[in-house]
C-alpha cells in the first residue's frame, strides 16, 4: 500500500472577510478526508478577513486550521512563497493552493485526490479553460483573451497550456526544494513566471479542469499592464531561457517572515 501524503491545504487571503468563511465552509468531510493542515495566510489585509478567520477558528476547533499573517505585504506571490517554505520545513509531500476569494471550488479537485493523479506530475494546475471547466461571471472577452495568451504561452513552454495561474493548483513539494522561486515576482505575475519555471527545468505539468465563478469579489488585476506584463515576460523567456534563473522582484526581500496568530 502506498504511504498516505502529507498534505498542506494553503489559502492565501487579501481584504476577502466576506469570502474567507464560504471557503472555509467548502471544507467538508469528503474533502478533508486528503488534508492534513489548512494554513490560511492573510497578507495584511485592511479588512476584517483576520478577524473571520480567527472566530471560525474558535467555532470550528475540530478543523486543523492555522491562522499567520505574513511580516509585511508581500502580495500574492510573497504569501505563496511564505507558505512553500512552511511546507518545506513541515515536511509536507505536498501543496494545494485555493484561493481564499471563493472563486475557485476544492471540490474540483477530489477525482485528483481521489484517483491520486497527482503522485504522477509534479504540479496539477486548475485550468479555468478546458473543454471541461465552468465559468460563471466571466465575460467572452476574458475569456477569448486568456485563451490566446494560453495559446502564446504554450509555444514558449512546449506544451498544451489552459491556464496562465487560477487560483488552484497542486504542487509536489519535493519542486519546491532549491527554493528557486523566492526570486520570483511578489505580484500576481507569480504564477506565471512558475509556469515557464515548470518548463526550463523539466517539470511534469498535468491541467485539470475546474470551475470558476466572480459574484462578489473584488479583482486586484489591472487588465491592461497586466496583460503587457504577461507578454512581455513570455517574449523575455524565450529570447533567454536562463534569464528564469534571475531576479525577478523589484524590491528583494531577504527573508519572507511570518507569525501565527493564536
């Protein structure tokens, strides 16, 4: 019989205090039967989401669930970094990422868990844009869009790309061991800098569909230099390829600190 994995549920959240406790809620039995610790990683927000989490906390005590709030704003590439490194040194197989913004589903992911794709590929990316995937409150622009940038990127990688970064994704963490994303960006640019990552040293990739929905969130995405952004780390990639091995933030910080709120 194979070892059961170790594997640490991470949720980065940002100003979501409306939101965090619906994702939370979505952690039943059937999902928490393959979960061995949830972190929820708030990355200073301004809003009450520390608060909710604390009280579900105090109301839920049977679910393993921790609560850090990271030194500083690192954004969302700095809390994922923060949360590889707590899975590093916890010794955890590996890594699921669910947003805490309630866009994503983890129910998404059980025939992943279920089936244990996962022990095959070093990440299993949520893709918003296959055949099988469901979109809720997504407009045809975004989406005709994302699927051209999907398309750009998969010659630069080599491979069928459905998604540059959804707010779900599996990672083993034994990837994650050289730490050779801490030079990566801090921003929402993260994901996609790990995608081309994924492709200079050789990593097995496996895209899963999903399902998405925008009710009420707030988006922090600035679609225009986002979108310029997007490419031009693409164009910068395949020009130099070990250009993934520089530095990618525009401030570097030395150490990624956290502390775990009680």
């Amino acid at each position: 019989m194979n070892k059961v994995p170790g594997i640490l549920l991470f949720i980065p959240a940002y100003n979501c205090e409306k939101q965090i406790v619906r994702v939370l809620d979505s952690l039943d039995e059937k999902v928490m039967a393959y979960i061995s610790e949830v972190i929820v990683v708030n990355n200073r927000s301004t809003d009450g989401t520390e608060e909710a989490v604390k009280e579900y906390q105090r109301t839920h005590t049977y679910l393993p669930l921790k609560l850090l709030r990271n030194g500083d704003n690192y954004g969302l590439g700095g809390s994922h970094k923060v949360a590889f490194s707590y899975a590093l040194k916890h010794k955890f197989d590996y890594i699921i990422v669910l947003h805490g913004d309630d866009q994503g589903d983890i129910h998404d992911f059980l025939p992943v868990l279920k089936k244990e794709i996962y022990r095959g590929y070093d990440c299993v990316l949520g893709a918003r844009f296959m055949l099988q995937s469901r979109l809720e409150g997504y407009s045809l622009f975004r989406t005709v869009g994302n699927i051209v940038y999907n398309f750009l990127y998969a010659i630069g990688v080599k491979q069928r790309v459905f998604d540059l970064g959804s707010g779900l994704n599996m990672y083993d963490v034994k990837m994650l061991r050289d730490k050779y994303y801490l030079r990566f960006p801090d921003n929402l640019m993260f994901n996609c800098t790990m995608l081309l990552a994924s492709s200079y040293y050789n990593q097995t990739i496996r895209f899963f569909p999903i399902s998405w929905r925008e009710t009420d969130q707030v988006s922090n995405v600035k679609m225009a230099s986002q979108s310029l952004k997007t490419l031009e780390l693409l164009f910068n990639y395949i020009d130099m390829p070990t250009s993934i091995r520089g530095e990618y933030r525009e401030v570097a910080i030395s150490k990624y600190e956290y502390e775990e709120v009680n």
